[in-house]
C-alpha cells in the first residue's frame, strides 16, 4: 500500500479548501472532489516515491517503486521495493515487501520474514485520500501549469502543521512532545491533468524540528501506471 510511511501520508493530506475562501479555494475543492470521483475507476496503479531528508550536513534518501491492486479478487494486495542512501552511522538497506492475501513478506538485506497484515487495516485507496483535516490548511491556490505538451492544474496548499501535529492521537503527551517537536508550515503540490482528473503527482516540502535539531524533508509521489499489469517481485 502506498502509506508506507509517514511521510508519503502527509503527502497525502488533503487540500480541500472549506478553511478558505476565494476563488482559488473552490477551484480546488472541485478539482479534488472530481479526482475522487475519477479514482473509483482506478483497478490498478503503479507509482514512484522519493524521499530526502538533510540536517546537521548530512542527507538521506529513499526510493521506493511499487504498485497496487485495488479491485478484483486480489484487491488490497500490493508490493514496494525500497533502497536507502547511506545515512550518517548506518549501511545502506534495500528491502522488498509483498502483500499477498493475509500474509506480508518483507525481504531485507538477503533476510525473508513473513507475517500476517494487521488485522483491521484498510485496504490503500486509489488518488488521494481527501480526509476531514480542513481546519489545518491556512491558504490555496490553483493555476494552469504545462506537463510535456498536457495542461494540468497545480493545487498547492499550505498547512499548518503544528496545528496537525496537536491533533494527531497521543502526540500532546508523547515521546515527540517530549522532544519539542514541531513542523512549521507544510507546502504540498498536487498536479491535476485535465484528462484524467486523477492527482498524478504530489510534492511536499517541511522542516521538522526536533530536540533542537532542524531536519529538511522533500518528498515527491507519481503514479507510474494506471489500470495496466503489475509485476510483482
């Protein structure tokens, strides 16, 4: 499933504007209101994610490629190959996990393990999820931009992510709390193609700021593939 961390479901925050006002601001619900609408159709996707983190001089990176089956009678099963930089004080880690029915196979660094997928978890969703979290975006806009010769629309939204950092279950009183951590702002950019109608693209930009220490994290997320085969490892 495509949240296999943390910080691609912050990518997937969304940006649905009923905390603003303007023109841009309904321009944005609609287009994510039709996304969601087209994302109904997706059986299967494909898609790429990086993400970097720098601090203190040092940078790490991650690549993940993997796909998804959301309709069918393999729906929820899904795979993601993932490779790391080499971050200060460990080796690199390339890993595979595979989801196939009940069970999850996770290959890592020539190492197999395999455990059943937590009960009760739900089954990734294609597009975006466009969630209740309205309250934390503080601005939208929308303009046309130009994708190798395709128009799409570019949604960015700004969200206050602190104010999300607060809501989050057990984050007042827990270990992050207790570290003084804090996001700032989070700029999100959601690219829209006026065929499809389905978020192809989405980048995140934000400083995480913990126990003193500022950490800059730049996530990008496209979909590769839509309703074709999916190879799995």
């Amino acid at each position: 499933m495509r949240r296999l961390t943390i910080l691609l479901a912050l990518a997937a925050l969304p940006l649905l504007a009923a905390a603003c006002t303007g023109a841009d601001a309904k321009q944005a619900q609609d287009l994510l209101a039709q996304s969601q609408v087209a994302a109904q159709s997706v059986r299967s996707e494909g898609f790429t994610m990086q993400v970097t983190l720098t601090g203190a001089g040092e940078s790490a990176a991650v690549d993940v490629q993997g796909g998804m089956l959301l309709k069918g009678a393999r729906a929820g099963d899904f795979y993601a190959t993932m490779t790391t930089s080499a971050a200060p004080g460990a080796a690199p880690v390339d890993a595979v996990m595979v989801k196939r029915g009940p069970l999850v196979q996770m290959h890592t660094n020539g190492v197999t393990r395999t455990f059943p997928f937590p009960a009760g978890s739900k089954q990734a969703a294609a597009g975006f999820d466009l969630n209740a979290i309205t309250p934390y975006v503080k601005d939208v806009t929308v303009s046309p931009v130009d994708v190798n010769g395709q128009t799409e629309d570019k949604v960015v939204g700004t969200i206050d992510g602190d104010a999300l950092l607060k809501s989050l279950p057990g984050v007042s009183t827990g270990v992050l709390a207790n570290l003084g951590a804090s996001l700032g702002e989070i700029k999100v950019s959601l690219f829209i193609p006026r065929d499809s109608h389905l978020v192809e693209t989405a980048l995140l930009d934000m400083n995480m700021h913990v126990a003193k220490q500022t950490m800059h994290v730049a996530m990008s997320y496209g979909v590769a593939s839509v309703n074709k085969p999916l190879t799995f490892p």
